[in-house]
C-alpha cells in the first residue's frame, strides 16, 4: 500500500535503502546495522500481526535501550498498533496500572526486566521476551514489505506522564507528530550521517527515543552506554569518538578525571535548559572549548524538544531556556487564555504539529489541556522583547530529577499516611547529584522521627527515583489566608545547611 505522508515505520525503510550497511545502533557489545534494524522491524510486524497486534491495538514495550525497541515502533507503525513503553524504574503496581489503563494485548519484555515484567503481571498474556525464541520467531518470518495501514494521523505511541492529581495520563502521540518531532530534533541539533550520539536517555522517555529517532533518520549512529555514570559516559564517548554526548548530573561529570581528556571529535552535549549551574557551563567551555551546549526543554504532551539554549545565551540571559524550534507557535496566556504581553508572566502554551492528539480515555483532561486551541504545558513563563523564554515556575507543581518526573503531590499522599507526620510539603531543590531532587519539609507529632525512618516508609511505596533525597522538619509549613501551602517561599528558605541530604541507596 503507497502513501504520500511518511509513517515512523518510514524512517526505518529509508534507512535501509540509503545505508544499508553503516551502523544504526550500538548496544550491549553488537552493532545493528541500518539494512538489518529495518530486516528485523519488518519481520517483527508480520510477527506481532500473528500475535494479534493490528489497528489500534496497544503492545507494551518494557526494555532498556535496544535495538528491539526500534524494530517493535517500526513495526507497530506499520501495522497501525500503539506501543506503550513502560518505565522501567517504576513498581510493579505502577506498571500494571498503565497497562491496565491501556488495555494492552501484547508485550515485548526485555530478558533483564523479566522478573518486573511477572511482578506486573506481563507475562500473565500473550507476550514475547528478546532473546533466542523471539530471534528464531523473526528469522521464519517473511515480513511486511508495504505498510497495512495508510493514517499519519494515528496514534503510535501512548506515553503516559503523570498529572496533579497523581494519576498517570496516556499521552497519544501520532506517527505525524513523531516525524515533525524528529525534523525539529534534526534542526535544533544540526544533524548530520556523520553523527554518533551517547544514547544514555532511556527509550521509554520522549527524550530518549527521540534522539534515537533524530540519528535515524539522518543515517548517523546511536551508541548505549553500559551505564549512566561519569566513568561509563566518558569511556563509551572515547571508545566510539562521539560527536555528541549528554553528561547527567553535568557538575559531577565534569569533575570526574577524564573529563580534562583532549577530545576535538566532540562537538556537542546535551542538557537540560537553565538546569544547569552558570559555573559548571563555564567548566564545559574551558574544557571542551569545541563543543556546543545544547540545553534542552520539552514536555511528553509536546512530542519531545521546545527549545533549546546554548551556553553563551544561558549566561547573557539567565533563566532562559531559549527560543522555540521552527516547528512550534508560542503565546504566553492568562488564566483566562488571552494572550499576554513580554515580560508578563503567564502559562507556556504550544501549537505545531509534535503535540499529543490528547490523553487516553480522559476527555475532560483533553479539552483542558487543548483550551482555545493552544496545549497548555502548566508551566509558568514570560517572554523577553527578543523572543527568549524564561521558566518562573511549574503550575503542575512536578520536580524534574534525573531526567525523570516525579509530581509532589503523589510523595505529598504517601508520607501524609505515616502516623507520624502532621503535615507534609513536597518542592524540588538544587542537586549536585540530580540537577533537581525531591525535598520533603516534615511536621512530625512525634519528636522521634527522623528522616531515614520516612525514606523506608518511601521506598516501600514509591519508584526509587521519586523518594525525596532531602528533608527538612520544621514547627509549621507556610500557609497562604486560603490554606494553600507556599511553595514560593520553601523554595526560597532552602538551606543546604540545614536540610538533611540522604545518602543513594541501591
């Protein structure tokens, strides 16, 4: 079947027909090439129709980064079923909510999550783990030379992201938004088939896959790391001479001792924008004068990349996380959805076409989040004379932590349930470790608790990257006349010194 708009499944077929041979993906010692990542996906198609997989129906996707999960998004964009990747580093109840709330009928598992994928209950269904049977399964498959479907406007992917009422919401993302968000990633990164990119970011995020799917698409190389750490990141961006690296946790990355190692093939890193100290981007130039900063923000609902900053911006416009990429209209709103004037602070609202179609099975939360024909991201901005965006702050109250999104009112409900805290509030703080980390300020009614007793009662109930890493306690959280807490001002009073900073815990 022809078709004259391109479907993510395409990025895959032109890869193969126009490098073939050169490498696509690097991860866990193999090296996938472009004609071989399409051979599989186009196997797996046929593969996931027999196991039921058509139109509209939802596979859940629960791996780290592999080439399988390329080969599964081609795949189902091919077949017009809908991945949902699922976050590895959740609970299993977390898990099975969002496979539940999808109605999932198929899942490709990792075999190194197959112990979370049982807890979840995956493998209660029909499933399919990588490894030897799913590999002998594709090579007796034929594959799907034509596309079974012919609909850009689609779904392809439903990522689920939470909201503030703690509930996750599946965002659908089409195969027209997945192609505009690669185009602006391609642009705002300049690249090139020349290009190596560190694929650190997990493919279950946005961010991550779309990355992944930015090099595709340009015939370039993603390489895994064998971890997130500053020994494996900087290792794996020598061993492979990358063109592009990401540094998580930038200040500590750039302290370790191989970050003052000569690298004149290294002409980009990635970040996150105004997440990153001014002294640290200083540190960034003195040591890789020939690499760009690229700080980046973007939401789920926004189909991946909104701006994207450099170094020199970051430091003549502090708070800036840049201007919009070509793809996207801006408008600064009130609460009343009029548009404001610069230097006004309102909400950040969107238009192009990466934007989710809406959320899963939640029309209220849809036409909230589309009012007036804008997607409304929740976070507070103004705009300069120039065009520049400036963060003020998060309306949907969430702390970004190591790439992750964690929302204050879900810790906010757990810790409330010990007995022995009176009143609770959540905020996100500076982390040298996380960039940002979740804070718990404490009103205990018992002058014994402590901080390592609440991280227990944390990590029996939360995913590891949602437990607050500090705490405070204190005689009384501040109150506005209305009773809402005031965040502003616990943000403001945060004191290193005073606060208690946990030690990681595996």
């Amino acid at each position: 079947m022809g078709g004259t708009q391109l479907l993510v499944g395409d990025l895959g077929r032109r890869g193969a027909h126009l490098w073939a041979d050169r490498p696509a993906l690097t991860a866990g010692g193999r090296t996938t090439t472009y004609g071989e990542l399409w051979g599989s996906a186009s196997r797996m198609a046929e593969l996931l129709g027999r196991e039921g997989a058509g139109v509209g129906t939802r596979v859940a996707l629960l791996s780290w980064n592999l080439p399988e999960c390329l080969e599964v998004l081609f795949a189902a964009s091919w077949i017009g079923a809908v991945v949902v990747p699922l976050n590895a580093r959740l609970t299993p109840e977390e898990i099975r909510f969002q496979v539940d709330d999808a109605g999932v009928t198929l899942a490709v598992v990792d075999p190194a999550l197959e112990g979370l994928a049982a807890d979840a209950g995956l493998l209660e269904g029909r499933h399919l783990v990588v490894g030897p049977k799913l590999d002998q399964a594709l090579a007796e498959a034929r594959g799907l030379a034509d596309r079974a479907v012919d609909d850009p406007e689609a779904p392809c992917i439903q990522l689920y992201t939470s909201g503030t009422t703690g509930r996750p919401k599946g965002a659908l993302l089409t195969n027209r938004a997945w192609v505009a968000s690669t185009a602006n990633v391609v642009h705002g990164l300049g690249l090139t088939a020349e290009d190596r990119l560190l694929g650190v970011y997990p493919f279950f995020h946005v961010a991550g896959l779309g990355f992944a799917l930015g090099i595709v698409s340009v015939g370039g190389q993603v390489v895994v790391p064998p971890a997130a750490g500053p020994d494996a990141v900087w290792a794996t961006t020598d061993e492979h001479r990358l063109t592009l690296t990401c540094l998580p946790g930038m200040s500590a990355a750039l302290s370790h001792p191989a970050a003052k190692t000569h690298r004149p093939f290294l002409r980009g890193v990635i970040g996150g924008a105004n997440m990153e100290a001014p002294q640290a981007l200083e540190r960034l130039g003195e040591l890789l004068p020939g690499a760009r900063f690229y700080g980046v923000y973007g939401s789920t609902e926004a189909g991946n990349l909104v701006t994207i900053t450099s170094a020199p911006e970051e430091l003549e416009r502090p708070g800036t996380i840049g201007r919009p990429l070509p793809c996207f209209d801006v408008a600064i709103l009130d609460e009343h959805d009029a548009e404001m004037a610069p230097g006004e602070v309102g909400e950040l609202a969107l238009r192009g076409p990466s934007t989710m179609s809406g959320y899963w099975h939640l029309p209220d939360e849809t036409a909230k989040a589309q009012a007036a024909g804008w997607l409304h991201t929740g976070d507070l901005m103004r705009r300069d004379g120039d065009g520049y965006l400036y963060f003020v702050d998060r309306s949907k109250d969430m702390v970004k932590t190591g790439g992750e999104n964690v929302y204050s009112i879900e810790i906010e409900t757990v810790l409330a349930a010990h007995p022995e805290v009176a009143d609770v509030a959540v905020i996100g703080v500076p982390d040298r470790r996380w960039g940002e980390a979740v804070k718990a300020v404490v009103v205990a009614s018992s002058a014994h608790l402590a901080p390592e007793t609440l991280d227990d009662w944390c990590r029996e109930r939360l995913a590891p990257f949602k437990r607050p890493r500090w705490y405070e306690l204190v005689d009384a959280i501040p109150r506005s006349t209305t009773g809402k807490i005031l965040k502003r001002d616990l943000r403001a009073s945060h004191d290193a010194a005073r606060a208690v900073r946990l030690q990681e815990r595996t």
